[in-house]
C-alpha cells in the first residue's frame, strides 16, 4: 500500500524556513516520482531521529546530550531540505550543485 500525498505532506511546515507551497506545488506536478521519493526519505529519516531519543534505542551510540542536540539539528535540516524539493531538478541545493556552485 503506498503513501498518499495527504500522508507524505504530514508534517509541520512552520520551521521550515525555506517553505514555498508554489513551488512545493509545482514541484509535485512537474516531478511527482522523484519528490514523493523524497518525501519517503525525510519521513523515515523523521521516524529514524526520533528513534535515537530513545534512551534504549539500539539506534543510539551517544550519551551526551550535546551530540544528540547537534544530531537532531543536523537531521532537521536534511529532513527540511527534503521536503522542500532542495534536491530535485529546479530546486535550489540541485540546480546549486549541478552548476558547480556548491
């Protein structure tokens, strides 16, 4: 049973810094396949970093709260640029790193 768009754009977009519903809408019609792969992605991602705050997670490797602190953060962010479009073709971060700015 696959994901429904309604499930996969399940999240909160108030942190999203980045977010343009235009072009999150464009993005979906022009590259459905390739941006609903992303928005698998962020969302195991999403459930993976949730996982690590588990304290007996088998996922977790680090104690300090320091580094999970960082961890999350860092996971925030993939998980923003993913469901943004980033990294599909006319998103920034992709058209970005094809023309060597990156």
């Amino acid at each position: 049973m696959a994901l429904t768009d309604d499930e996969l754009f399940d999240f909160d977009t108030e942190p999203l810094w980045g977010w343009d519903s235009d072009h999150v809408e464009r993005t979906l019609a022009e590259q459905r396949d390739v941006y609903r792969g992303q928005l698998v992605a962020a969302r195991w991602i999403d459930w993976w970093r949730g996982r690590i705050a588990e304290p007996d997670s088998p996922a977790q490797r680090h104690n300090s709260e320091d580094y999970l602190r960082g961890y999350d953060d860092a996971l925030n962010e993939v998980i923003a640029r993913l469901r943004q479009g980033d990294f599909v073709p006319g998103g920034t971060l992709h058209d970005d790193t094809d023309a060597g700015r990156l």
